[in-house]
C-alpha cells in the first residue's frame, strides 16, 4: 500500500483553559484519511483537545 503525504495546520487546547496554541505537521500516513491525521495529532498532544484548520494532501 502507498503512503499519502500531508500538511496539516491546528490548534490544540489545554483542557479547562482557553489557551489555544497552533502548530503544523506534515509526514505520511498508510491512507488518505482524516482519522488517521488526527490521530498522529492526538499521539504528539497527549491530552489536550485537537482542532483542525487545515488538511492538505500531497
């Protein structure tokens, strides 16, 4: 199966404040799937709310 590339922009939140900080990735993933975006973001911010402002694929 052939890797997809992305390039993805975010925010992510602390629980139970209102600090939003933004950040970017870009890497590959087994399929051209949202899910699995999110989850690589999820891995890198352990616990803090994901907001996605852009998917991009390459």
């Amino acid at each position: 199966m052939a890797s997809v590339r992305f390039e993805v922009k975010y925010y992510y939140i602390t629980p139970g404040t209102n600090a939003k900080t933004a950040g970017t990735l870009s890497g590959t993933v087994n399929s051209q799937s949202e899910t699995l975006v999110m989850q690589k973001l999820r891995d890198k911010h352990k616990g803090k709310e994901i907001v996605l402002r852009e998917l991009k694929w390459k």
